[in-house]
C-alpha cells in the first residue's frame, strides 16, 4: 500500500524541479509530504509543500524513502 502511495505522490511531484516554486492551476488543498531515512521517522531526509496557488517547493531527497508523513488541509483552513 505505501509503494502505491509512494508512486502516486512521485507522479504528483514530477511537474515540479527540486527547491524551486512552480507556479500552477489553483488548488483547493495545501499537501505538506516529509520523507524519513527510518521507519521511526528520526530524520528527516526531503520533502515537498504544494500550496494553495498550485506552486510546489521541494527539498532534499524526494521519494527516495519508504517512509514519509503527509498533511492535507482544505485551503479555507
């Protein structure tokens, strides 16, 4: 299950160059993702923020790790 989530979120990603905001269609939620180098998720290795006015911002290495936290929230919140 998480591989098929893993492999969704990198297709999400692939739009979008690595520290850089792209901007892109509007959006009506705010995705926050952290990738972790342990399965405890002591460190954190990457992520990516996409915003609300569809730009992305990454960081560090990006689906590269099995374990990863997201947070979604509406954009009214």
């Amino acid at each position: 299950m998480l591989k098929k989530i893993a492999i969704g979120l990198a297709a999400l990603a692939l739009p979008f160059s690595a520290s850089t905001a792209t901007a892109g269609a509007l959006s009506s939620t705010y995705s926050e993702v952290h990738f972790y180098s342990d399965s405890q998720m002591t460190e954190e290795i990457g992520g990516f923020i996409h915003y609300c006015d569809g730009s992305t911002v990454t960081w560090g290495e990006v689906f590269t790790s099995h374990y990863f936290t997201e947070d979604t929230h509406d954009c009214g919140d």
